[in-house]
C-alpha cells in the first residue's frame, strides 16, 4: 500500500513536470517566433513612411492664376504650399474655387465631385486633361495612408506604414459636377473621341 501511495505521488510530480516543460518549450517557441517576426519586421522597415505624399519635395515654380510662385503638391493633404520667393517662407495656398493652379505644366483646379456611382462628394484638386465643347476630362492622383500591420503568423511578415497612391478619372458634362469613372471607361472614352495619342 505504502508503495503504490509512493508510486503515486512520484507520476503525479512527473506529470506535472512534463507539463511545466510543455509549456516552457511552447512559451520559448512562441517569443522566439515572435522575435523572428519582429526582426523580420524591423529590418523590412527602417522607421520611415513608405511612399511619397508629395508630388515632389521641392518648391518649383507655377502659378496662382497668373501670379508666378513656388508651390509644391502634398497629394495626401491635397494641398499647395506656396513661396513668394525661393528663400521666403512657405504658406499653405487657399482652396478656393477661384484659385487655377498651374503646377508641373499641369492646370489643377479646386472642385467639387463625386466618387463612382455618386456615393461619396469631396471637395478637392482635379487636373485638367482634356477641355472639349461639352465634357471636361479630370486626373487625381490620390494619396491615402495605411499604418502598419503586424502579421499574426511567422509567414506573413506584415507592412510597413505606407502612403497608397492610386490614379481616379472623373468627367464633367456641361457645367454639372464631377463625377468618377473607371480607368476603363476613362480609355474607352479617349478612344471614342480619338484622344488616345494625346494621352
């Protein structure tokens, strides 16, 4: 009796040191694939926002209507930032529906508009591409933010903080407003009316 109590108690305290160990082996793989991940991570990612929020970092010169300045395009603010002179001080430019902005060899203009199937308005720069009797054809080259994401597998590394640009093509029939259309309507469309060399 005294030896099966004996015996007992030693598969008892064995038992419970395989699972201690169980579990110390488990917890070690887990930080270590942690770890793996985090390095994995870090080296993919030196600190900085991947992509450009500016169209460029430098002031060039354009105009304000026919004022000559220095500007430079924040796409993901959607905003200009203007110099009297190159050394001067820097200013963020009104947006104003009054205000065309030539930038880059390019007219912007601060309108209203309609993303795809009208189910969101925004307010913002549109380039002009092509002004014809009838129909005016826009760009914008949005810019959104992304944070990063942690992956929750060691397969998946995860992303970086990032600035996602994307190109939208809107037109505008008579004096209505802008409205979205794919970047297949928008190719269909310059082929119909044979603009497709200019673009």
């Amino acid at each position: 009796m005294r030896f099966s109590l004996v015996i007992l108690c030693f598969l008892c305290f064995f038992q419970g040191q395989a699972q201690q160990y169980t579990r110390t082996i488990l917890g070690d793989s887990v930080n270590k694939s942690s770890r793996l991940k985090s390095e994995r991570f870090r080296s993919m990612w030196d600190g900085k926002i991947k992509g450009k929020r500016y169209y460029n970092e430098n002031f060039t010169k354009g105009k304000i209507n026919s004022e000559t300045y220095f500007l430079r395009y924040d796409q993901y603010e959607d905003q200009f930032e203007a110099k009297s002179l190159l050394e001067g001080e820097e200013f963020n430019l009104d947006r104003e529906l009054s205000k065309v902005v030539t930038y880059d060899s390019l007219e912007y203009y601060f309108l209203p508009y309609y993303y795809k199937n009208k189910k969101r308005f925004n307010v913002g720069y549109l380039t002009l591409l092509f002004d014809l009797d009838t129909l005016k054809i826009y760009r914008k080259n949005e810019v959104t933010f992304r944070p990063a994401t942690f992956s929750p597998t060691t397969i998946e590394i995860g992303f970086p903080p990032r600035y996602i640009h994307r190109k939208l093509f809107f037109v505008q029939k008579n004096e209505k407003t802008p409205i979205q259309i794919s970047k297949n309507s928008f190719y269909k469309l310059l082929e119909s009316l044979n603009l497709n060399e200019h673009y």
